[in-house]
C-alpha cells in the first residue's frame, strides 16, 4: 500500500510512519515544518524515516492546493492518514484565524483531493476537546459535541463534519480519530509530560493547573499509533472512533511519577483552570476495540518511565 501522510515529521505522523514502513508499506509524507514547536527535533525524526527506502518527504503545506495536488498527480495515493493541524487549545486562543485556515481549509483540500483521485480510504486526526465540557463520563462517540469551548475544538468538530458531507455527497470512506492526550518518546515539547521534564531536569518551575485537580485520559503513543494503523486497515463507511486509554489519571499522581523517574521534586506554580481547559478527559474505546481492534497496552508507570529514558538519552541527560 501507498499512504499519504500529513504530519509525518510531527509527534503522532511519525510513529505511525515508522509503522507503516516497518511493515512493508510506503509513506508519501508532507510537512511544513513549522516552528510552533523546536524545529529540531521534527528534522531528527524524519531522519530517521528517511532511512527507508519507501519513505518518501515534501516539504509543502496543505493550505496550498496546487501542492498538494501535484504530490496526489505524482504518487499513486491507496489511502491517505491526514494528521497534520494547528494543535494546542491555548495557543489558539490566541490565533484562531490560524487554526481555522490550517485545520479547516487544509482538511477540505485533502478531502477534495481524495475524492478526485478516488482514494480507498481518508482517515483524520480529530481530538478529545471536541467533547467541550461535557459531564457525561466515560465519553462515547455518539455523545452531542456542538458546544466547543475553544478555536481549536470547534476547527476539529468542523472536520468531522466537511468530511461527513465528503463521504455524504461522494461515498469517500472516512474515519475521524478522537485522540485523547497523547504523550511518550518523541513527543511535543508543547505538551504536560515534556515541559515538567525539561522544568524538573533545569530547575525551573512547573505551572499546575486548577491548582492540579484534573484528570487525564493520558494515551501512550504506541497505543495510538496502533489505533491508526487499525482504522487504516478496517475500512468504513463514515465512523468516527476515540483513541484513548480509557483510564484517567489524576494531575498529582502523574507528577509524582516524572518526579519519581527523574529523583527530583519539582517547583511549581499552582493555576487556576485555563480558559478553553476541562478538568477530565475520560474515554469510552469499546467501539474502537469492536471495529478496528483497538487495544491500548502501556499503563501511565510504564510510559513515564519510557519517555524520561527517551528524554534523557536525546538531550544527554
């Protein structure tokens, strides 16, 4: 098979790369290698998917169409895994312009696309902040989600609905992926576990939301990874399916746990909750595991664990 992967030099579209091309397939990847993030540590990733031979790298952005349709003119595209976006809740507090042109224009260029070019299979990065502040818990697909409580869950509930029509008006398969707080090796220097890491490791100061009364439905990458392969490989019609761990870990704990691994306590900063934030994440799975076999295996002890192995040994700690 030849995918079509956006996103490939960030967190998640890398592991699922390595994936892809560990088991034989090829990877057309496209990334703009933005710097919302250390730019750095996208080019070690794709040096390292550049070591195989059905790797294949753009450097485009999926705003441009003419772009992204001379990759599609280019390759024989069976099926693309659409994952790159505009993440973070905050950050899009600040530009929701942004957010609305990457996640919502860029999305719909790759679903017309897919369409043109009559691709097998569309599968798409959605997130867990869809779910806004629902009360409800474990959340479930079929919970209502027209109530985001920021730009950039609204842009993630905007793709679940063009691609809907896209699969509406043009029988395009697709799968929407809810992804719920992912973390492990190579993961965003934006996110929870890699800023108290770095802040406990350079004797900084941690900030702590809601004064750490939260919960999480962390997910371990290599779970997620899985998931994705899962909703590559089963096709469907129109489905939209949570990647989670479907476990939810209390703040407190899971600084206890980089405190634990790094034998340091850290410094913190307790905060009120932030706007756009909600206080648990908390995943129903049992329609991932029915239908694209989703089965996440790595407790919150064991992924910590990993991922300070990984922090340690890439900044020669």
């Amino acid at each position: 098979m030849k995918f079509f992967l956006t996103g490939g030099a960030g967190f998640i579209g890398f592991h699922v790369a390595k994936l892809l091309l560990e088991r034989g397939d090829e990877v057309v990847c496209v990334d703009n290698f933005n710097d919302y993030y250390d730019v750095q540590i996208k080019e070690d990733r794709t040096k390292i998917l550049s070591e195989f031979p059905g790797f294949k790298l753009y450097r485009e952005d999926i705003r441009d169409y003419d772009a992204m349709k001379k990759i599609f003119e280019e390759n024989e595209i069976d099926k693309v895994c659409h994952l790159a976006a505009r993440a973070g809740v905050r950050y899009a507090i600040l530009h929701p312009l942004l957010y609305e042109e990457v996640n919502i224009k860029g999305t719909t260029i790759l679903l017309d696309l897919a369409k043109d070019f009559k691709v097998k299979n569309f599968v798409f990065a959605s997130s867990s902040s869809v779910y806004g502040g629902n009360t409800k818990v474990p959340f479930a697909e079929d919970d209502p989600v027209d109530r985001p409580i920021s730009p950039y869950a609204a842009t993630k509930k905007a793709c679940e609905l063009m691609a809907y029509s896209y699969h509406h008006l043009h029988d395009l398969k697709v799968s929407g992926l809810r992804f719920f707080t992912v973390y492990g090796p190579w993961g965003r220097p934006d996110m929870a576990l890699f800023k108290f890491t770095k802040a406990i490791v350079e004797g900084g100061t941690i900030d702590v939301y809601n004064y750490g009364k939260m919960k999480r439905d962390f997910t371990y990458i290599d779970d997620i990874a899985q998931g994705v392969l899962g909703a590559l490989d089963n096709i469907n019609d129109y489905e939209i399916f949570n990647l989670g761990n479907s476990n939810t870990v209390e703040l407190e704990y899971f600084i206890e746990l980089v405190e634990k691994e790094l034998g340091s306590k850290a410094k913190r900063n307790d905060m009120p909750l932030q706007p756009g934030d909600v206080p648990m994440t908390y995943a129903d799975i049992s329609k991932a595991q029915k239908m694209i076999g989703f089965n996440p295996q790595v407790n919150i002890e064991d992924g910590i664990r990993n991922f300070v192995i990984w922090y340690k040994d890439y900044y020669n700690v």
